[in-house]
C-alpha cells in the first residue's frame, strides 16, 4: 500500500507539472493531447494496481476498490470545475451515507455545477487515519470523520470524548457550544475546515464475554485504533490488553479472534454486524461517539467565497440530521440488536464507581501526554461548568 501512496503522490506532482507546462504552451498544444497524457497516466496506475492483486494479503474487494477509488482520483475535470473527493468509512446505504449524498446534492446545487461531489464510502479510501493523510496529499478533500480522525488533525477534540466524562447529551452539547469554536480554530490553523459537528449515540463496550467490571474487561483483547500509541500505552498500563489495528481490519480481527471487544455505538456495530461475534454489551454510556464533517483548507478556498456560505450550511444541515437519528434511533438499535441475540450486561453504581476510579487514577497520566494541558483543562472546566448547569437547570 506504501507503493500505492507513492506512485498516486508521483502521478500528482506529475500532473500538476504537466498542467503548469500546458498554460504556458496553450496556443501550441491542444486539449486533446493533454487529455490523452492524463488517460495514460491513469491507465498506467491501473495496471500497476492491477498487478498487485495477486498478492495474498490483499482481499480481492479491497484491491479493486483501491482500483476504482485511484482512478477516479485522477479523472479530468472540466475547466473551473471544484471537485470534492469525500470519503467515510460509513457503509453504503447507511442514513450517513444518504445524508452526505443529500450533501453533495445541495453543493451541486447551490454552486449550479460548479462544485462536483464524489463520495467514497465503507472504507474504500480506507480508514480515518487514512482519510486524514490522503487529505494532507491532496489525494483526497474532505471527510466525516469519527474523533479518531478529527484526533489526527488536533488532539484538543479528545477532550470532549474522555471517558464516563459526560453522563447524558445536554452535558455534552452544552460542553461542544463552548469549546467547538477553540477547536475549529486550532483545526484551521493545521490546514482543514469543520464543517459540522455529529455524534452517532454512546459507544459501550461489545465483547465476546460479558464484562462488568474492569478485571472482566482485562481477560479480552481490546480493539484500539491504530496509529495512536499514547492511547494503547494508557490501557496496558491500566492492565488491559489493547490491539491496535486499522478500523477496516475488524471485521476479520473479530472472524479470527485477534481482538473480542470493541468499543462502538449500536448503531455501529448493528450496521457492520460485528453482533455475530460480539454478543454482549455493557450497559453504561463509556463517551459519546463524536464525528464531524471535515474539508482542507486548500480545497474550501477554491470554493467561490460568495457560495461558502451555502456549502457550509448544507453540511451543517447533514451533521445535525445524522446527530437527530442517531439520538433517536439509539435504543430502537439497541433493542433490534437483543432480537438479534446480543445481551445486554447491567452495571450497578457501584460496579460504575470501579469504572470512574479507574479513570480518575489515569487522568493525572492523560494530562500533558494523551491530552495537552493547554486542551485537558479546559475541557474538564467546562464539563464541570455544563454539569453544574445541568443540576441547577434540573431543579
């Protein structure tokens, strides 16, 4: 895949060259010709992918996906055409995949052609860590991307999605009121846009065996995202055993046993149907499930200033549409997930009071490592100021 990334980077610098070569020699050369180098071009990367499908360590779906997914990174464009590669590690045919369709739709729309939308969903382009450093390339423009993701770009969002830190949604868009505008900020500065917040519900744990409490949860191999090392450090020195994979090897990690337990929203795992696997679910509300439309910077200022405004609304209007399902689908998902045979673990206060030491004896670990003080701080300040808010608001 390394090979893969190199040769799309090389094809890139190539064809910006090859455009910069082409204003210049505009009376002299024609558009035919250009088109032709380009369909060579992409015709040459084909063939390359094409080869690498005998390996055995690629599934073959994955292998034409990248194929079709590359290709199209390079089709033409018409001439003052924006186009606007999205990718999502939402399967097709999901409510996430029809909102940013619906997106996409409106962007078309509202910027009469201008703006063409081009959306790879179910981890074609791979997963958020993929997403992210294919948006830095260039390969890709933008993304809805999980905290994971959003992580990659500034760890302050990390702050919003500590554990057991928020204990129901008012406390948690009350906390995102006040410090998302910090972080859009800090995330512009690095070179990328936010262009609406979601959520997708409470991620819980779903585990081959039950778990309850901590010293259950230790016996399990724990999925974690790949990439992030500070975050599988702080589990092993809590006792866990963390797995760090790429968020689109699960599905066969959970067929071969590398990993039992993932930490997923119902919706989530309902949609993957990891429920195969994993039939049991913690009943306590582990952190929200935070995501957020993302777009580069680089891209967004090729988009007329005068139609951002629109842009900006519509994917505003998909993040709230994705939030307001997943809100109120939450428990309907969870109940088609016990049809499905799935059994829900109960967790007294007291066995929750475990959970909360836990956490609390690993902050101090988080503070200026995981989480730089500058972001932990007032994450924690304003999460105590939203739950105050809360109880007096509940009075």
């Amino acid at each position: 895949m390394q090979k893969e990334q190199n040769r799309m980077k090389l094809h890139q610098k190539e064809n910006r060259k090859q455009g910069a070569a082409s204003n210049k020699l505009r009376g002299r050369k024609s558009k035919t010709a250009s088109r032709k180098r380009k369909n060579l071009s992409a015709a040459a990367l084909c063939s390359s992918l094409l080869a690498s499908c005998s390996l055995p360590v690629l599934s073959r779906w994955l292998c034409f996906a990248a194929i079709f997914f590359s290709i199209s990174a390079f089709a033409t464009q018409a001439a003052g055409e924006v186009v606007v590669k999205v990718a999502t590690l939402a399967p097709q045919g999901s409510e996430w995949y029809s909102a940013l369709q619906e997106m996409g739709a409106e962007w078309q729309k509202v910027s009469n052609g201008l703006i063409v939308f081009r959306l790879y969903p179910g981890g074609v382009a791979g997963d958020d860590m993929d997403i992210v450093r294919k948006m830095r390339l260039g390969i890709l423009d933008a993304g809805l991307l999980t905290v994971s993701g959003l992580s990659r770009i500034d760890r302050g969002v990390l702050g919003l999605e500590l554990p057991l830190a928020y204990s129901d949604y008012t406390e948690l868009d009350c906390a995102l009121e006040k410090i998302g505008p910090q972080l859009e900020r800090h995330m512009e500065a690095k070179g990328f846009i936010v262009l609406g917040w979601s959520d997708a519900g409470w991620a819980h744990f779903f585990t081959e065996s039950p778990v309850r409490t901590p010293d259950d949860m230790r016996k399990l191999k724990m999925f974690v995202w790949e990439g992030d090392s500070q975050y599988t450090e702080l589990w092993r020195k809590a006792g866990f055993n963390p797995v760090p994979l790429p968020a689109t090897e699960i599905a066969t990690a959970l067929q071969t046993g590398l990993v039992n337990a993932v930490t997923i929203n119902a919706q989530g795992i309902l949609l993957l149907q990891w429920y195969r696997q994993l039939k049991y679910m913690t009943d306590f509300k582990w952190a929200a499930f935070l995501g957020g439309i993302v777009i580069s910077k680089s891209t967004w200022e090729k988009i007329p200033a005068a139609i951002r405004p629109a842009v900006r609304q519509a994917a505003a209007k998909a993040a709230q549409r994705l939030r307001a399902f997943s809100r109120s689908t939450e428990q309907s998902d969870i109940e088609t997930l016990k049809k499905n045979g799935v059994k829900v673990v109960s967790v007294d206060e007291e066995t929750l009071n475990e959970w909360r030491r836990l956490i609390e004896s690993v902050l101090p670990q988080v503070r200026g490592s995981y989480l730089p003080v500058e972001s932990f701080d007032p994450a924690m300040k304003v999460r105590d100021q939203c739950r105050r808010q809360t109880g007096e608001a509940g009075k």
